[in-house]
C-alpha cells in the first residue's frame, strides 16, 4: 500500500492478519453476551424460590418470567435505529450499565409487582445491549471468518445461561435467591468500565457516517501500521439494492424491497427459537421437580439446556462455506425432532440428562448462529437495526413461552405432551428460512463495493 492512497476498508480487514485489537472487540463483545445470558436465564433458576417464598401459583409466576423478555423486546425495538444514527460504543455501554444497575435494584423486590416493573427494566438494558455486540463484533470480522466469529461470540448467551444455572445451585442454598441478582447487577458494571476505556467505534459505522479521516485511521492502525498513510477511506461492502431503496438506512432499509421478505423471515425464524429457548429455561426446573427430581437436581438438568450452544462455532464455519440459509434450516428440523424426544425420556434420569444437552446443543447452536447470519445479511446502513428488530420481534416469543407453558399446564397436559408441543415452533423455522432462501439464495455482502468517502 503506498502513502496517500484511498483504503477500503473491508479489503483492509480481510487481507490484513486478526490483531490483538480485533481479539479484543470480540473478547468484550463476548463478555457483554455472556453476562447478557447470564441475567436473562437467572429469574427461571430463581423461580423455584419464588414460589416458596412467596407462597405463589405457578399461574402468578408467568407474568415475572415474562417482564423482562418483554423489556428485551422493547429495548432491542428502539436500539437499532439509535445504534446506526449514533453509533455503537456508547449506547452498548449504556445498555449493560441499565441491565446491571436494574439488576441490583431486583435483588431488593420485596413484592411480586416490584420485580415484574425491575425485570422489566433489566430487560430493556438486556435487549438492547445483545444486539449492539452482535453488530459491533461481526463489522471488525474478515468476510471469510465472520460466521464463524460471529457464532462463536454469540455462544456467550447460552454459556452464560448455563453458568447462571450451575451458580443458582450453588449460591441458593447458601444465601438465597437475591444474591444470584446481586451477581448479575455486579458483573455487568464491571465490564461497562473496561468498556469505556477498550472498545472503540466501529470503524464500518464511521465510514458511513462520513467521520472525519483522522478518527477512522485512529483505529484501523490498531488493526495494522499501514493504516497511517491513508487519506480517504471507501465502506468497501455490496448493497444490492433495488434503485428506489437507494440511500435508505435503519428501518426504511430493513423493510425496503429489497429486504423486507428476508426481514419477515428473520423475524419468524428467530421467535420460533426463542419460544423454545425461553419455555425450557423458564420451566423446565419445575417440571422437572413435578417429575420427581429433587430442586438441585432439576435446576443442574436445565442448565445442560443452553450449555450445548457452543457448538455454534461448527455451524459457523459451516455458514461460511455453504449455504447459511439451508445450514440453518437444516439444525431447526434436527431440534424439532430433538425436542420432542426430550419429553419421552423423563422416567430414566440417565436417558433425560443424555437427551436434555443433545437437544440443547442442537437448538442453541442453530439459535445461535441467527445473529451472525443477519449481521451478513444488512449492509451497515441498516445492520445495528436489521439485527436488533429480528431479536426484538422474535422476543414476542419469549413474552409468549413462559404463558404458552403455563396454559398447556392448566389444560393438564403432561410432560411429554408439552415438549410435543414445543417441538412444533422448529418445524415452523426451517419453512421460514426455506422461503428467505428462495428468494435471498446469496448474502447481499456478495457484490460489488459502494464507496463512502470519510471526511479528510
């Protein structure tokens, strides 16, 4: 590269070796995810606890499991437009400072009402915290690692809703259910602290915005020195847009002709997931406990669930070498399947532990992998918005699961009919990404580069 030359800045990241910076962005955008898990998963280890405590209904309970799925989707709704008008860093810093101090303040509900309004607002912190990760994360990301680096980051939230529920059984019986809140409100402002001094802007957001060239080059000489000589920067991505979609950005880009029926399909797809996800988190350590298992016990079985989404970091490779639409609709008919067997083994301890980590593996690593597959599908004008509605929309899932589960419990269906039911929402996302895939059978980042000059 020699001096004074224009440098777009996708080629840039994609020729130039992963640096110790791009380790680092992805390391806290991690972390962010991980503790995101963490707080969402930990009201359904607590419930147990509620209940006794509290002397509640099963029924009473559902609107507490519900108020902070429905703030992750009132949080993720507003975020993304915000997030590609104002940028990343700061707002994702101020969506783990709200879900941790709410968090705190959760810890100190001395009634029903009172967690359901501080659940509410964890959860809005939550929501929009998750999808800014995602986005920040996935625009540092060489095109050919950035299914894979993307799925792996994303692998956070399962882990940590697995770590939720390994700590739950440890720290309940010791000081009770209020210091697995306490943890959850500590841990997430810690992080916001290293966040403001280490995570930069996205540098993809800066070049779209027209950023003055001195701040673009600031940071991409942390990737690599041969950054310093530049004088102008391009966006170097493909946005094949129809002409009368042209110039659009944020939601007017998402829903344009060019994206909508793809958008539709992410929403469709990643609510199916969630409805699975947040029924057997919120759940299962009750029905488990119906079943015959101890509370220790039952809380340990579920936290197997979400542990599997690690395999996410296969599927991503997988998405960056095939197909990502068929990649994906092809581990939704294997949970389906997977699902339903989980409610057919709950005599046998051995078989439920067996079945309840190969069904969580196989749903968590296709869940988890839907973030890095939006995050392809939006250019960076509508990226931080096309990723936030998907998880916004499909949270009506969440808000619907812990109602659904409810509902089938007061019907007096039993517990292998319930996972029956439940296995229905993965055949209804594989057909959702059959329809994107015939109509988006290739990832709009595969076309020509669109130049947007930053400011010298």
């Amino acid at each position: 590269m020699t001096a004074g030359k224009t440098i777009d800045i996708q080629k840039f990241i994609d020729e130039k070796p992963f640096s110790r910076f791009q380790w680092g962005v992805f390391l806290i955008s991690f972390l962010i995810i991980l503790i995101d898990g963490f707080d969402t998963a930990a009201i359904g280890y607590i419930a147990p606890s509620l209940l006794k405590e509290w002397s509640i209904t099963k029924p009473e309970l559902a609107p507490v499991l519900s108020a902070a799925l429905a703030g992750l989707a009132v949080g993720a709704v507003f975020i993304g437009p915000l997030a590609d008008r104002l940028g990343r860093k700061f707002l994702v810093t101020a969506a783990v400072v709200l879900f941790g101090a709410a968090s705190l303040i959760s810890a100190q509900a001395g009634s029903l009402s009172d967690l359901i309004t501080w659940r509410f607002i964890t959860g809005l912190g939550l929501g929009a915290a998750m999808p800014l990760a995602v986005t920040l994360s996935s625009e540092f990301a060489p095109t050919r690692r950035r299914g894979v680096l993307t799925s792996a980051m994303f692998t956070g939230f399962p882990l940590g809703a697995a770590l939720g529920g390994m700590l739950a059984a440890w720290i309940i019986p010791q000081w009770g259910w209020r210091a697995v809140l306490v943890l959850g409100g500590v841990l997430p402002i810690v992080l916001a602290v290293a966040m403001i001094f280490l995570l930069p802007e996205s540098v993809r957001y800066l070049v779209a915005r027209h950023a003055p060239v001195e701040r673009i080059r600031a940071v991409l000489k942390r990737i690599s020195a041969e950054a310093a000589d530049a004088v102008a920067f391009v966006s170097g991505e493909a946005q094949a847009l129809l002409s009368s979609d042209a110039g659009k950005r944020g939601v007017g880009l998402i829903l344009s002709r060019s994206y909508v029926i793809g958008s539709v399909m992410l929403w469709l797809t990643y609510g199916m997931g969630i409805v699975i996800f947040y029924a057997l988190i919120n759940w299962m350590p009750i029905l488990l406990k119906d079943g015959g298992l101890d509370p220790k016990t039952a809380v340990l079985v579920t936290s197997l669930f979400p542990l599997g989404g690690v395999g996410a970091v296969f599927l991503g490779l997988l998405m960056d070498r095939f197909n990502a639409n068929r990649v994906i609709m092809f581990g939704y008919l294997i949970t389906a399947a997977c699902v339903y067997a989980i409610g057919q083994v709950v005599g046998d301890l051995g078989l439920l532990v067996t079945m309840v980590f190969i069904g969580g593996a196989v749903m968590n690593t296709t869940q988890s992998s839907l973030p890095a597959l939006a995050a392809s599908f939006y250019p960076t004008a509508g990226r931080a918005t096309g990723v936030a509605w998907m998880m916004a929309i499909g949270r009506i899932g969440a808000v619907i699961a812990p109602f659904l589960v409810a509902e089938l419990q007061r019907r007096h269906f039993d517990f292998a009919q319930i996972f029956t039911v439940l296995a229905v929402p993965g055949l209804v996302a594989a057909l959702a990404l059959f329809i994107k895939n015939a109509f988006h059978p290739t990832e709009p980042e595969a076309g020509t580069p669109d130049p947007v000059p930053g400011k010298a």
